[in-house]
C-alpha cells in the first residue's frame, strides 16, 4: 500500500488562485523563473511565505515547476502530478487552466456543503442541549410535583417513565451518530482506502461520483497525451499516481497491459469499462477517424458535467435529509415534555 498522502496546506481556493496565477505568467510569455519572486511576494504576510520563497529558488535554479512543487507541503498529489504532465507534454499552461477551474469547482462544492450542513447542525445541537435539560433538570420537577400530589397513578407515573425514557434514547441516539461519524471521519483520513469500501457500501451514490471523476481525469489527461503527439504506453504509465481510485487504478493497468501486448487502444477501452459502454464506443469511432484526442476531450466535459449534477443533487439532500432528523428530534422533545403533563393533569383529574 502507498504511504498516505498529507493534506495539503493550501485550501482548494488558495490552490486554483495559484494556478491562476501561474497561467497568467505563462501566457504572458514570462519564464516562470523570472516571473516567480512576484508571485512569492505575494505570500508575504501569510504563513506560507517561507514554503513560497524556496518554491521560487527551486525553479530558478531548475526553470521546471514540478521541480518546485513536487517536495512542497502547500499542495495536493492531484495537482502535483498534472504539473509533472503537463510539463511532459508541453501543456502546462492548459494544465494550469484546467487545474484553476478543478479547484474552484472544489471550493464551491465544499463551500455548499457546508452551508448545508452548518444550519441543521447547530438545531441539533441546540435540541440535544435542551433534551439534556429536560432529561436532567425538568422531569425530576414534575416527578418532585406527582409526589406532591400524593395522588401518583400507575397511568401518571407510565406516562411520565415513556417522557422520560424518550428524551434518554433520543439523547443516546444523536450521540452514537456523532461518534459514528467522527469515527468515519478519523478512519478515513489514516485508512482511506478501507474507510471508502465501507462508505460505498453504505452509500452507492459515493462510487458512482468516485467512478465519474476518475473516468473524467482519465479522459483529460489522454486528451492532453494524444493531442501533444506523446507516445501511448508511456502515456499510460504516467497515469500510476494521478489515481488513489483502487478499481480505476486496475482499469488502467488493464489499459496498459493490453495496450503493451498489441491489442488496439480503443478496444482495450472498451474491455476495462472506464467508460460507460456508449463512450466506449465513442473513443473507438474517435480513433477511426482520426480524431482521438477531441473524443478524449469531449468526454472529459461531459463527465465533468454529469459528477457536478449529482453532486448539486447529494448536497440538496443534506439539508432536508438533516431536517428531517431534526423534526424527529423536535417531536421527542414534545413527547418528553407533554406526556409529563398529561400525566400531572391525569394525577389532578
């Protein structure tokens, strides 16, 4: 198994303005090297003011990008390797475009999911608190009140037993989905391979938008290959590291195996399944024509399209999803406060 990847330093907003900035350098003609210390000074006042400076002494004395970030802590893998690719085949510059809108497509991805998460979270919270009052300081009273009474029915104090047990069970409840949770969350980060099986067992739509994002990365990436005249099979085995995706990891080697005994590229395609089996045949009509590279790139865009709409779809079902848990939350906390007094109302009738 590989050795787990750190995280970035950079956000996905920090990382696609860098790339920005990058590309405008690019296509304005300056030598990175010469067009560096300006970005880095840029970074100044920022914690990443050192990582930055030597980023530029690196690729001043290396005039290659890869060189400066491959070994830096302020950005991810995926980024990383799309420079060494691009590099490679003479597209750095579409690289960096392509990278800036990959990245900003990140941020606003995880910005939504955050603004649909935040809001219910928080009622929960606050519902949790206020269960946890009631269990511990406003069902006692009313318990203190029945003995008062000194007319305790069985009925009243049932009622008052079911009050109280409701509030518990739904307390525990919410606590054992928050520790499930913050479970999956630390699992993840230092087994990540494991830790997605079980995600996409417990939640197919995961492996459809994981399966989509590799089939889009794969496209885009052979577009840029075929389109810069790059070799095939060294093509293919430039691939390893751009993948963390296990079974698109398999696909590709399958590619590159077939690729590497004769049998035609388009047909190895079709055998690993990394597309859907229109696309398939797509990219073999593309190599029959000629036109390999625009198929490649055709394809890119229209997963890229179709992760996007489920992703849109996936975070406008937290919100409701956690409002829905909310109402259930809310209509125990009823329960724990109205059968108490319907049980003190029974003890005075």
């Amino acid at each position: 198994m590989k050795a787990r990847e750190k995280k970035a330093l950079l956000s996905a907003a920090e990382v696609s303005l860098f790339c920005q900035q990058v590309e405008l350098l690019l296509s304005s003609g300056l030598p990175l090297h010469e067009g560096m210390p300006t970005l880095a000074a840029n970074y100044a006042s920022t914690p990443y003011a050192a990582e930055m400076t030597k980023l530029g002494e690196e690729i001043n004395m290396t005039g290659s990008l890869y060189s400066g970030v491959k070994d830096s802590p302020l950005f991810p893998k995926y980024m990383k390797e799309m420079v060494r690719i691009g590099e490679t085949t003479g597209q750095l510059e579409n690289v960096m475009h392509g990278l800036d809108l990959y990245y900003n497509r990140e941020d606003g991805i995880r910005k939504a999911i955050r603004s649909a998460v935040t809001y219910p979270m928080v009622l929960i919270a606050m519902m949790a608190c206020v269960i946890v009052l009631l269990v511990s300081r406003v069902l006692p009273i009313f318990r203190n009140i029945l003995g008062g009474l000194g007319n305790t029915s069985a009925e009243s104090n049932s009622l008052l037993n079911i009050g109280t047990n409701i509030g518990r069970w739904v307390l525990i409840l919410v606590g054992v989905v928050l520790l499930a949770v913050i479970a999956m969350l630390v699992w993840r980060h230092f087994d990540p391979e494991h830790a997605d099986k079980l995600i996409i067992k417990l939640f197919p739509p995961y492996a459809q938008v994981r399966r989509k994002l590799s089939a889009s990365r794969f496209a885009g990436v052979m577009q840029m290959m075929l389109s810069s005249g790059f070799p095939l099979s060294e093509s293919l085995a430039l691939l390893d590291d751009l993948f963390t995706d296990a079974d698109a990891l398999k696909k590709i080697h399958f590619v590159r195996d077939q690729v590497e005994q004769g049998v035609p590229f388009a047909d190895a395609i079709e055998q690993s399944q990394i597309f859907d089996p229109l696309y398939g045949r797509m990219v073999r009509l593309g190599f029959d024509a000629g036109r390999a590279d625009q198929v490649m790139g055709r394809l890119n865009e229209v997963y890229e399209m179709d992760m996007d709409e489920q992703l849109s779809n996936l975070v406008s079902m937290i919100e409701p999803t956690l409002v829905a848990v909310l109402a259930v939350i809310i209509g125990a906390i009823l329960l724990a406060v109205m059968l108490p007094m319907a049980s003190i109302l029974t003890s005075i009738a």
